[in-house]
C-alpha cells in the first residue's frame, strides 16, 4: 500500500492536511462516522476538544480493528457543529491530532452541520483507508 501526499506549491501551504493523496492498495476500508460515544453509547466530554478526542479514538478504533492504522488514512471528514468554535481551537485540535494519528496528514474537509444525531454530540469523523 502507498499514499502519496500531494500539496502543489501553486496551492495555499497545506497545514494539519493533504491537498491531495493518491491511494494505491489492495483494499479500501470505509469508516462510519465516529462521535465522542463511550463504549455503552453516551456522548462524553464537554468541551469541543475532548470530544475531538474521543471521536478520533474512535475512528482509529475502528480502522484498527480492519487491520490499518493512522498513515493508512487516505480521506477524513469532520462534522462540526460550530465551525468558528472549531477554528478557534484549531491548533488544540491539531495537537490532539498529531498525538493520536501523527503527521501523515489524508486530505480533509470541515463541514458546518446544524446538528449531529446525537444532540449532544460536537463533532464527528468520517473516512475511508487504503491497506495492502
């Protein structure tokens, strides 16, 4: 398996993303949207961040249990409630990132939703990897 970041120096410098990443693998794993649900389905943590957290265990969690890891991410979408609250705490985020899935960042997107399935929910990630 190989991804290959791609960030074209015509574009905006990438920071805490990939532009672009080519995937080339033998199978590709879908990974459902993760939110900071604990193990008997509550939504935990108060604060933007610690939900972060738990939803990107979360989703690492579930790509574990495929068979990939962190650098395997090709694509992740985050679902945040309150976009300006996520800017704002962006570098937080970026550190919590970088702890639990490191610096091989996939292409990304935030996208500004009314709300999440769980109500209490602040964020949600998506994804899909590429392993051998």
């Amino acid at each position: 398996m190989s991804l290959d970041r791609v960030n074209p120096g015509a574009l905006s410098p990438a920071t805490g993303f990939s532009h672009a990443v080519v995937a080339a693998g033998s199978r590709v794993v879908f990974l459902a949207g993760q939110t900071a649900l604990d193990a008997g389905g509550k939504v935990v943590g108060a604060t933007l961040p610690d939900q972060f957290r738990t939803a990107l265990t979360n989703l690492l969690a579930a790509l574990a249990a495929a068979g990939g890891s962190p650098a395997d991410l090709a694509r992740v979408t985050v679902y945040a409630t309150d976009v300006a609250a996520y800017r704002e705490q962006a570098r937080e985020l970026g550190s919590i990132w970088r702890e639990l899935a490191g610096r091989d960042y996939p292409a990304m997107a935030v996208i500004g939703v009314v709300r999440l399935w769980d109500s209490e929910a602040l964020v949600e990630l998506d994804g899909f990897a590429v392993l051998d």
